[in-house]
C-alpha cells in the first residue's frame, strides 16, 4: 500500500514527506517489517544506513529516508548475492 498522497521533490533533499518513522516503510511495504527498520536504524553507524544519509534524529525520534533507505537496501541485496 503505497501512499501516493504527495508528490517528491525534483531533489530529494528537499522532499521533506521521504522521512518518515520506520513503523511507516513497514505499512507501505508489508513484506519488510518494522521491527527490523528499528534494528537497522539501531545499528545505522554500523550497517552503513548513517553514511547512505538514511536517518535523521528529530528531536527524540529517528526518522528514515524512503528513498534512501531503499538504494541502501538494494545494495546489500547486491552485495549480498
């Protein structure tokens, strides 16, 4: 169920509706679950999600990059294979 509701930005920089709480990328894609985003944005200095830009802190909460965190997984899918 993609939400379709906003229109990104020619620069994803400026589309400020790709951060979005991990619970969030889990209801857009239900074959990804939420508790494993949080682990990944647990582990972000680790996995390499903090160096891909993918998360940002607000205020207490961490918000994840749509678009980011999806190039990021592609390529650990990559890498993986």
């Amino acid at each position: 169920m993609t939400n379709t509701n906003h229109v990104l930005a020619k620069n994803e920089d400026e589309d400020l509706t790709a951060w979005v709480p991990a619970s969030e990328i889990a209801q857009e894609n239900p074959h990804i679950r939420a508790k494993k985003v949080e682990y990944d944005v647990r582990q972000r200095k680790h996995n390499g999600l903090e160096k891909a830009g993918a998360v940002l802190k607000f205020g207490k909460r961490y918000l994840v990059h749509r678009i980011r965190y999806a190039r990021w997984l592609a390529q650990r899918a990559r890498g993986a294979a």
